[in-house]
C-alpha cells in the first residue's frame, strides 16, 4: 500500500486526471463563471446537454470528483515527501541531495498550496456591493448583491457600515479602471472611521477585511412618474446595468410598474467627456404597446399613456468588493516556497557533479 | 510605429528570415559555413530587436509588455537572447539550434506583424511592479519552453540523420541531449510559475479575487501542469524519448494558445487579451 501511495505512476495519474478536468472546464462553459456561454451550449447539445449536467461537466470545480483528486494527490505527495526525507537521509553526495531537498521543498510547498486554497475556499468571504453615490449600506447579508461566501463561512454581519460618497472618473483615460471611489468605512465596533478613496490596485484595508474597487461602473438616473392628479406614483434612483458588447460599453435597463402595467426602457448617453450631464433615451409601453420613445434631458418631462416622466438628477453607481481571505497570505508563500524549492532543485541539476563537490 | 521602430522591426525580420535561410542551406547541403552566418545574422536580429524595444519604451513610455504584438516581441527577444547564451556556452548545440529558433522567430514575427502595433496608454490598472514581474516571466517562461520544443525538434530530426555535417554520425542524443531538455522544462515550469503567481498577487491587490478561473489563468494553469506531467513521465525510465520530445512540442502550443491564442477564442478580462 506504501509503494502504491508514494509511487510515482499514481502522481502522474492524478495531475493527468486534473489536468484533463481542467481542460475540460475551459471548453464547457462553467456555471457561475461563464454563465452566458452556457446558453448556447446547451442550444448546442440540444437535449444530451443532460449528460453534461449529470456529470456535473458545467460546475467541475464544485464537484466532490474534483476534491476527491486533490485530496489523492495530497496524500501522494505527503506520502512522496516522507519516502523522499528518508531517502535523503540515508544518502550522500551534497550536490545529490541538494537536489533532493530542493524537489522536496517544492514538493511540501505544492501541498501547503492545496491545502490553504481549500481551507481558504472554505471559510473566506465574498460580498459585491452595487452602490449608487450617496447610498449607504450596512453589513447585513440581504445588503449585498451578491456573496460567494465559503461553505463554512460563519457569516456574522454588522461589523461596519459603508458608504459611497463619489466615484472619480479620471477624464484624460475614461477606461473602466481610471475610476477610483471616494468611501467611508465605518466599523461598529468604535474604531475611527476611515474616508478614502479607493482604486484598482488600491484596496482599503480593515483587520482582516478588504474593500476593493469592483471594476464596473455605471449611471443612476432619477426616475419620478407622476398620474394625471400629479402624484407620484415612483420616485427613485435607478441602477442601470451596465453591459459591455463588441467592445462598447451601454448602460440601459427597464423599470416595470406593475400597478399601472407600465414598462420604462431607459438607455444613458454619457456626454464626450463624462463631465457634463448625460442624455437619456427613455421609452414607455404598456402591454407590448410603445407609447413614447424619445431623447429626454434632466430638464424635461414627457408624457405617456395618462402619466408624465421625468429624470430630474442623476447618479453614478459602482461595485464595491468586500473580501476576508484569512489564509490567501499561506497559499502566497506556498508560491514562493515552490518556486525557490524547484530553483535550489534545478541549479544543483545544472551544476557540473565534477566540480569536486561530490 | 514610429520610423526608427519599424526600421528596426523589419531588420530583425530580414536577420532572422536570412538566419532561416542559411541554416537550412548548412543543413541540407552539410556545409558548416551557413551556419556561420546564420548565428551571425541572429546575433544582429537580438541587437535590432533590443533597439526597437528601447525606442518604443522611450517612445511610450513603459517597457513592451501591455500589448499582445509588445507581449511577443519580447518572448521573441528572450528566445533570442537564451539561444544568444547557449550560442556562447555550447557553440555545437547553439548552432543545431540556429535552424528551429529562426525558423520560430520568423514565424512569430510574421504573426506580430497581423496585431496591432500601436501603444496604449498605460491604464491605472496595469502601472504597477506586478505587470513587469507578470509579463517578463510569461515572456520568459514561453521563450524557455520554445528552446526545449526547438531541442526536441533536433532530437527528432537528428533520427531520421539529417543533422549537420560536422556531427559526422552523431547521436541525437549529443545534439540535443534529453538532461538539457529536461532543464529547460524545469527552467521554463519556474518562470511560468513565477507568472502565475505573481498574476494572481497582483489579481488579488487589483481586485480583491485571487483567481477568477478567467480563460488566460485556465489555460496558464493547464500549460503548467502539462509540463509538470511531462517531467514526470520522463522521470519514469521506460518512456521513449521520441515521444518525451512529441509531448514538447504539443506542450509547447498550449503554452503558444494560453499567451496568445485565447483571446481569439474567449471573452477574458485580461486587457491586453
Ligand atoms: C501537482 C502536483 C505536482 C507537480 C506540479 C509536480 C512537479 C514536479 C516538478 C516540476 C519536478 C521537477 C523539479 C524538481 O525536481 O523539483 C518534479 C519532480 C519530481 N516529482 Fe513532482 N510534482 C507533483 C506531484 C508529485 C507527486 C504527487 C509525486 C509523488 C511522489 C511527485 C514526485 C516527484 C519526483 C520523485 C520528482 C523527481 C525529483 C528529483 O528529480 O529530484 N511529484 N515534480
């Protein structure tokens, strides 16, 4: 059983079966990572897109199978390293065991790397908020738009409140990642509240908490809509989405008010440069019926069917990352670990034995 | 481009094109000569590149890394200068390696030159130390792992025994021996793992996500352990070298698809993609 688990026919087995795995998760598309790909996939395959399912082909890395390998491949390399250590130990030559050592390193490292990752995966914390400028949100888990907490993850909420003040759009470079977000963070527990301004590759950092800039931004309009009495009947700021297609950039939504059956697309034309106002183009229906589709300014109202629109004020809106991975720095000297460790290996390899060193 | 770089490229094409050129002429005629010119004409293909390279940088300000055309260009100029080094420290394997290193020198030229070439201004995201230490050791790595497919070419050519003449009737085995084979693979698993783990530091600083599964980290995930299989099915001595050597060249394609060939195929948040 000992020959079996140290041998090195299983580890090419379980790195082939991995990297088969994985080569597989790139060529069908995985749920929750490349979700709208998934559609025409499943077009594709028509009904024996089935098979891919159960097999669980569309979320490879949440099936047990792929765990079930790496914890193989954990206990093969534990194994391997101890029959290594030994082995080291009980034989000369430097150069020889220097290379022995330097693999061995290597080989300990990968499995402090696995191992972190899954124990990271376990317990760490995800939540993206969608905040628009001025909103304020607290800590609690129906705050957030979305999580990818681990499946250990102890959620305990209400730990700090956060609010978005501004988000900067650097003008000269209008790229996506020339924003930054002016926030404040302030934690419950009594500690100074924290105001800065937070970018790509610029987190705010809090204890083991990290609040990162979350790469897409959008627009918020106003929408008032007012009956023919002139009350109102929605009042609000909007988050439209923001999607990116060949290469340009659109923020456009629709709000449905279901009282009065009413649909309102609207689309923002940010102005050149991102300073000024935007326009808006703004379209109302009711039962697949188009009463008005016009280009509409902060300063106009339009009416439709018997209500008036309008989109006094604006704001923009941006992600905001909230991260807690308490064992990312272990997985990062696992890097480091691995790659000295195969150095020491393959200098002591290059190194000519002669060189009285034997 | 501005003139100084486009002088500079094509002269690095015409070197390496008149490289090829010569080396095959040595290799099929058996004369030793060519292969004389073919590792000058190299020698000046590295000096020229070396020349575009610094006048883009001074040019745009930050080193040929953000583009996919800068991002060859400099695996070209690291494959370049490797073969420049073993070309110095084992003049015989320098030469057997004229011929597959011009040939992919060309070739990947020729495929930079259908990019475009022009500079973008260095995005908030990308100005940082990690984008240096991410690009240089991709570029690197790819370079390392060319030199062991080109070897692994010379292995398999030096079997059918078109190899050049002045090897009399040398094995394969002294041409392209499979222990530096094997060197450049574990060379080229360490500059690719520093790529790797550098990209994902640096992904966790800019975003707060460590590894987003994003096509390019898949497929750099998927070339890495390949070659970690491949050394350790060379490391089981039954294995035939000839196809030790067939797997390098594959290895080496995947490798080629994960830098440069995913964007072609999938939606990726890396931007120079
Ligand atoms: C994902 C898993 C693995 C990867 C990426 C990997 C990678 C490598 C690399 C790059 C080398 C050559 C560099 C060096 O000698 O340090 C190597 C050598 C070696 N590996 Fe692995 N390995 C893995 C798993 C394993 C396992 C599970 C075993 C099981 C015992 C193993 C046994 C060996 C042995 C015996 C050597 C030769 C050591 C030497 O030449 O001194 N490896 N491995």
């Amino acid at each position: 059983m000992w020959k079996f688990l140290t041998s090195l026919r299983l580890a090419i087995v379980l790195i082939g079966l991995i990297t088969i795995l994985l080569i597989l998760s790139a060529l069908i598309p995985q749920s929750g990572i490349a979700e709208d790909r998934i559609a025409d996939v499943r077009q594709l395959l028509g009904d024996s897109y089935v098979i891919v399912e159960w097999l669980g082909l569309d979320r490879i890395y949440f099936t047990p199978g792929f765990y079930v390998i790496l914890g193989l491949l954990a206990i093969n390399l534990t194994a391997g390293t101890i029959q290594r250590f030994r082995v080291i130990l009980t034989s000369e030559g430097t150069l020889w065991r220097v290379r022995r050592v330097g693999s061995l390193v290597f080989h300990m490292s990968l499995l402090l790397i696995i191992v972190s990752v899954i124990v990271n995966y376990l317990v760490k914390f995800e939540g993206v908020y969608a905040l628009s400028e001025g909103q304020e949100v607290s800590d609690a888990a129906d705050a957030y738009f979305r999580t990818f907490n681990g499946p250990l993850h102890k959620s305990e909420s209400g730990r700090f409140t956060l609010r978005l003040n501004e988000v900067i759009i650097d003008d000269d470079v209008a790229r996506a990642d020339a924003v930054a977000a002016r926030v404040t963070f302030m934690p419950s527990d009594g500690d100074p509240l924290v105001d800065r301004v937070i970018a790509t590759n610029h987190p705010l950092k809090y204890e083991s908490l990290e609040v990162h800039y979350g790469l897409v931004n959008g627009f918020s309009p106003e929408l008032l809509v007012l009956d023919s009495t002139g009350s109102r009947l929605f009042a609000g700021f909007v988050r439209l989405a923001t999607v990116s297609a060949e290469g340009r950039r659109r923020y456009a939504d629709f709000i449905e008010l279901p009282q009065q059956q009413l649909t309102v697309n609207l689309e923002v034309f940010p102005a050149k440069d991102g300073s000024e106002t935007p326009t808006f183009q703004m379209s109302v229906e009711r039962r697949g019926m188009v009463a008005l589709d016009t280009i509409v300014t902060t300063a106009d109202t339009v009416t439709a069917f018997e209500y008036r629109f309008a989109v006094p004020r604006w704001r923009r809106w941006c992600y905001l990352n909230v991260v807690e991975n308490p064992y990312l720095n272990v997985v990062f000297v696992g890097f480091w670990l691995a790659l000295t460790g195969m150095s020491v290996g393959l200098v002591s390899r290059v190194m000519p034995a002669g060189r009285g060193v034997r | 481009m501005n003139l100084i770089e486009q002088i500079c490229y094509w002269t690095a094409a015409l070197l390496s094109a008149a490289a090829f050129f010569t080396s095959l002429l040595g290799t099929v005629f058996k004369r030793v000569k060519p292969f004389r010119f073919a590792g000058s004409f190299l020698t000046g293909a590295l000096g020229v590149l070396t020349a575009f390279g610094v006048a883009r940088w001074v040019r745009v300000g930050h080193p040929p890394f953000v583009t996919l055309f800068e991002s060859m260009i400099t695996s070209i100029w690291f494959l370049l200068l490797l073969h420049q080094i073993i070309f110095r420290l084992r003049r015989e394997q320098g030469t057997v390696l004229l011929l597959p290193v011009s040939a992919v020198v060309f070739l990947l030229m020729g495929w930079a030159f259908s990019l475009p070439a022009e500079a973008t201004p260095l995005s908030a995201a990308l100005s940082n130390v990690w984008l240096f230490i991410h690009a240089s050791f991709a570029t690197s790595g790819a370079a390392s792992f060319l030199i062991a497919a080109s070897l692994s070419v010379i292995y398999l050519l030096g079997e059918k025994r078109s190899h050049p003449p002045q090897a009399n009737s040398a094995p394969p085995e002294t041409l392209a021996p499979l222990k530096t084979i094997l060197n450049f693979l574990i060379f080229g698993l360490i500059l690719w793992g520093v790529m790797i783990a550098s990209g994902s530091i640096w992904a966790h600083v800019a975003w707060g996500r460590y590894w987003a599964w994003d096509p390019i980290e898949l497929w750099s995930l998927i070339s890495w352990l390949v070659y970690a299989l491949l050394i350790h099915v060379r490391l089981t001595v039954k294995f035939s070298p000839r196809w030790f050597c067939r797997l390098n060249i594959i290895a080496v394609a995947i490798v080629l698809f994960a830098l440069w060939g995913v964007h072609y195929v999938y939606e990726t948040i890396h931007t120079y993609g």
